[in-house]
C-alpha cells in the first residue's frame, strides 16, 4: 500500500479559499467526507478540533497536518488541498499554512501508520513540496506524491549488500533517537527522519526508535544501546528510560528533533549520563513558569473531578430521598437510604482535596511527590496546627491544599537532587524509606505552619460577613453569592458557605434561611452558566470543554460549585468575572424575592421545601442567563 492509495482525485483542492483556520478545516473536512470513510461527518471534526486543541499541527514552510484517530473513521484515508493565500495556523515559524494533508485514522488497526510516516517524511523535502504546489491539477498532484514515495521508499529492497560493497567503518559518534508526540502520527516520525537525514549529511550515524501511535518501530536493541556514543530523546510524551542507565541522555521537545537536528546530534555524546531511579521522562518543553505550573494544577484539577461529580451527586441525591419533615437538623440522613448515600457521597467529597494536592505533587516529582502531597492535602482540610496536631481548627480548604500540593511536589523534587548526592549503596532506600519518611515529616511541619495563616484568612472572610447584619439583604445576598463563584471551594467559597449555613442553626424548626438561599443560588450559577455558553458560544470552547459543560448542567442544579473549576483554571481572566456577576445577581434577587432555605445543601432536589421557589427559580435562570452572556462577551473564539 502507497499514499496514493489513501488519496483520490476527488479528494485534493487546489487553488482553493479558506478565511481562517475553522474554515480549512472544514474544507478538508468536507473533502473527507467523500471518500464514505466517515461514518459521523461532525464526529471526526470535533476529533481534529481536539487535537488542535493540544497544540497546533502547523509545521514550518507553509504546511499543515491535521489529523485525528476516531470512532467515527472505518478506514484509514487521506484529503489534500493547497489554497491561493494562507492562514494563520498557529505554525510553529509564524507563517502562514497554505499546503495541507489531512488524516483520518481509525480507532483500531495500525496499517496505515507506516503510509502516513512516509508522508511525514516527504514533506521534509522542499524539492517535494515544491513538486506539489506546482501541480496544475489532481492528477499530477498525487503523480508527484508517487514518484518521490517511489524513489525514497522503493518496493524492492535488496535482503543483503554483497560482501564486496561492505560499507566502510563508522567514524564518529553512533547516535541513537527515541521521538515522540502526543498523538505519535505526524511529529514523531518527522523528528525521527530529521535526526537521520541530518546524521547522514555529516556521517554520523543516526538510528531513530519512533513510539507512534502503532506502537514502537524501529527499536533500538540492547546491543546498539550499549556501543552507542549518545542518545537523543525528542519527546513530548513519557518515554521509559529504564534501557538507558548509564548513557549520555539528552533530553528535548520533539519539536528541537524537527528544528535542531545537527545541535542535537553534536550534542549527545557530551549530555550529562543518565541514572535511572524509576520514573519515566515527562513532557519537555521551553515553557514559561506559570505555563508549567498551570499544567501541574491541572494535572491535579483533572483527577479530583470525579470524586467532586461522583460525591456530590450522591450525596444530592440524599437529599432528594429523605423526608424533611422528620429533622431539618439532619436533613439528608434521616431515613436508611438517604444516610447510605450522603455517606458515600461524604467519603467520595472528603478525598476531593487530598487527591488535588496529591496529583499536583506527581506531576512536579513523580511518584515521590504522590504520597507526600496527598498527605499535605488532608492536612490542609483537618486544620492540623502546632497547638493543635489533632486539627479541629479552621481547615485551610482548597486554598491549603494548593499550597500543598506545590509545596509537596518542589519539596520531593529538590530532596531527590540532594538525595543524587548520596553514595550509590543507598539507592535502594530513597524510594521505600528516605522520601516516604523525610517527605511527610516535612511536609507535616510546613502545613501545621500554613494552616493558622489560611485558616485565618477563612476566619476574617467569616467575621466581615457577620458585621454586614440586617443592613441590608440585598447587598448581603449580592457579596455572599458573589464569594461562592470567587474561587469555587476555596477560602471564600468556603466562608461564604459557612456563614450561609451556621444561620440555620438560629432557625425555628421548619423556617428556612434567606442567607443560606442566596450562597446556594450562588454556587449554583457557575456551572450552569458555563454549561449554557458552551451550547451557544460553542466558538469559545475547545471540544472536550464543551463535552464537560453538558455535565455541567448538573452540577449546577445540584449545587456543585467544583464543576467549574477546570473552566476557570484554564482561564481565569475571562470566566470568574462572568461568573462572579452572574452568582452575584441571582444572590440579590434570590433576597428581593424574599426566597428562603431550610437545608444546607441539595440544589434542585430541595426546592419542595423552599420558600418562594418560583422567585428562587427565576433568581437562578436570571443569573445564569447573564453568566452565559458575559462569558460569550468576554471569551475569546477557540475554533
């Protein structure tokens, strides 16, 4: 099989017109979509948005690859077009994209991944692309594709060189490559050709490993790894380095195995020697600092989300099953089956933060990092301090748990460069004794530290509320609901919650709170008013954001506020302002109407018993409805 046979005339357009990169792509799109490959044409476009999502698959000198693996794909195939004037694609040399190939893969199966490599590769050729932008029409489009596919892969390959034309000594450093992408389709197999392209040219010789998405090829073997001078690893993905001890390892993007293969190659016998402890290498990058940290919150953010959807909508269901009437005290555990699901549903919230930091941790040092933050996160919520080691005082919440999950993280990172300095004896202890031990030691003294000082902040939050008193309800209900978006289950979420639900207690039995109402309706408008933008401002969202804001619909009617953590983390700027005023309005209108709640928690399973619902009904849509709109006006367009 050649390239020719994924491509067909009908599915090329030269000389064609697109205003943006949304518009290319829904040219080639509709250029796949010929070829009865698809059997979801929508379904393989949000596959290809998605991965644009991850980064963009521009490369230099004016080509694009966008490609996709998808369900919706029944055999692997190929859509080519040149358009008369480029679009800003994101390249990675700033100029614009005008030569584009776009792949579908399908789900299973790996045949066509060796084709598509050899597309990767001809395009590092300019006389290639050359050929291809001066092809008059379809025909000698895909001639040309054949004819250097031909000469650089030919079909017949002599099984063994004639003992005569023995090739002569190697001279100069044996260099090795492992490269590989997220995605391991179009990166990974140009890196690797760069690599050994280059090597040539200076007679060096160069072998690649490429870890595509059809797995490894090319493997490098335990005796090449052992004579070689090098390794270069080009990667944006985890790589096991385990075969690697004791060699000269460099380590870079792939991209720099695309751009910078002759500094790589002269590089590699002097990169520092590589001694392996058990991790595996992560995502290497050029990034900025707050890049990297957003990528570490995130890692965190993404692995407490289950335990925020799963929990919560248990313990709302809880709600839902109990009967108010027999103690509002304890609404929510009153009957068998209610108490058997708000426990689950506590169990699944309480690992909530302890999980954040945990994760947070991992992505700075590893599996060292893992145990060291979860224990700092459970700290932060017991409230652990020096006059109080049991906890019991005010927990320091999301906030603490942040703060440890970075602290727990750096801290393992920098014990593992003290710990290098260890003689080699030792290294057998650092994993089961030394960072176990040290680490929650000290990350147990840094959180007893940390607490009274967020716990404060929660305190003070606390205080300035209760002074507002019966001044006025409206303003209450607009800084009350307001705090719920401010951070959603941080300090102030947390305060405002706090304060909202200590007024039941002064509650005659059966009265119900207006307090408690507005920091309810306020938590409840976040998600629901993401949710309502990712249905009609779909262009400001990337497609696994607009698959979670159908969750959010949700969590918001059941009053979980969390649901919305990943929008606002991902950007802050532009979504907690939206929310913010939105939670903000429906907070005072929830007081105007005079609306009034008897429960802690529970959303839309505890309107039966709130005063005034209709009011509260229209409180919520109102503010949501202007979250929705805010969040349109402000969000820039993703596609």
């Amino acid at each position: 099989m050649r390239i020719v046979d994924l491509l067909s005339p009908d599915k090329i357009a030269l000389g064609a017109t697109a205003a943006d990169k949304g518009a290319a792509i829904d040219l080639l799109v509709g250029l796949q979509a010929k070829s009865g490959c698809l059997t979801d044409k929508e379904g393989y476009k949000q596959a290809i948005l998605a991965r644009e999502a991850q980064s963009s698959t521009a490369i230099e000198a004016g080509i694009a690859v966008p490609h996709a693996k998808s369900d919706c794909v029944t055999a692997p195939s190929l859509a080519a077009c040149i358009l008369k004037e480029g679009v800003d694609y994101n390249a990675m040399d700033g100029m614009p994209s005008d030569l584009f190939f776009m792949i579908a893969a399908p789900m299973d199966g790996d045949l066509h991944l060796e084709i598509l490599s050899h597309l990767m590769v001809l395009l590092m050729d300019p006389e290639f692309v050359s050929a291809l932008r001066s092809a008059p029409d379809a025909k000698t489009f895909m001639e040309a594709i054949d004819r250097f596919e031909a000469a650089k892969f030919p079909e017949e390959v002599p099984a063994q060189a004639p003992a005569q034309e023995e090739a002569p000594a190697q001279t100069g450093p044996r260099i090795l490559a492992v490269t590989a992408c997220p995605t391991g389709i179009a990166h990974t197999y140009m890196a690797a050709e760069a690599l050994e392209k280059k090597g040539k040219e200076l007679g060096i010789p160069v072998k690649a490993e490429t870890q595509g998405s059809g797995g490894a090829k090319n493997i490098l073997t335990q005796a090449e790894i052992e004579a070689c001078d090098g390794i270069i690893i080009a990667a944006d993905k985890d790589v096991d380095l385990a075969r690697f001890d004791g060699k000269h390892v460099l380590r870079v993007p792939v991209s720099d195995g695309i751009h910078k293969p002759e500094e790589l190659i002269r590089q590699a016998p002097n990169a520092p020697i590589y001694h392996h402890t058990g991790e595996t290498i992560r995502e290497v990058s050029n990034e900025s600092i707050g890049r990297k940290l957003y990528k570490q919150l995130m890692n965190g953010v993404s692995h407490m989300l289950p335990f925020v959807i799963g929990g919560g909508i248990l313990i709302a269901l809880a709600f839902l099953l109990d009967d108010a009437s027999i103690d509002y005290a304890n609404f929510g555990t009153n009957t068998p089956i209610a108490a058997w699901f708000k426990n689950i549903g506590n169990v699944a919230f309480n690992f909530m933060l302890p999980i954040l930091a945990g994760f947070i941790a991992m992505s700075i040092a590893d599996r060292p990092g893992l145990m060291v933050g979860f224990v700092g996160g459970a700290l932060a919520v017991s409230g652990a301090t020096f006059t109080s080691p049991a906890g019991g005082a005010v927990s320091a919440g999301f906030l603490g748990a942040l703060i440890a999950g970075f602290a727990a993280g750096y801290l393992m990172l920098a014990m593992r460069k003290v710990c290098d300095k260890l003689p080699h004896a030792l290294e057998g202890l650092k994993p089961i004794l030394i960072y176990p031990v040290v680490g929650l030691l000290i990350i147990g003294l840094f959180m007893c530290l940390i607490n009274p000082i967020v716990g404060a902040i929660n305190n003070a939050l606390y205080s300035g509320l209760e002074a507002m008193g019966e001044g006025s309800k409206i303003v209450l209900g607009i800084v009350l609901a307001g705090m719920m978006a401010v951070d959603m289950g941080g300090p102030f979420n947390k305060a405002a919650y706090v304060f909202g639900t200590s007024t039941l207690a002064t509650m005659a039995a059966g009265q119900g709170s207006d307090i408690m109402a507005a920091v309810m309706v306020g938590g409840m408008v976040p998600p629901i008013a993401i949710a309502l933008a990712t249905t009609f401002f779909k262009n400001r969202f990337t497609a696994d954001e607009r698959k979670s804001g159908v969750v959010n619909y949700i969590m918001g009617l059941c009053f979980i506020t969390e649901g919305a953590i990943p929008f606002a983390a991902s950007d802050p700027l532009h979504v907690l302002p939206a929310c913010i005023v939105g939670s903000g309005v429906a907070g005072a209108l929830s007081m105007a109407f005079g609306c009034a709640l008897p429960a802690p928690h529970g959303g839309i399973f505890v309107f039966p018993v709130m005063t005034n619902v209709l009011g509260y009904v229209i409180a919520l849509a109102v503010g949501s409805l202007v979250g929705m709109l805010l969040l349109g006006i402000l969000k820039k367009k993703k596609v």
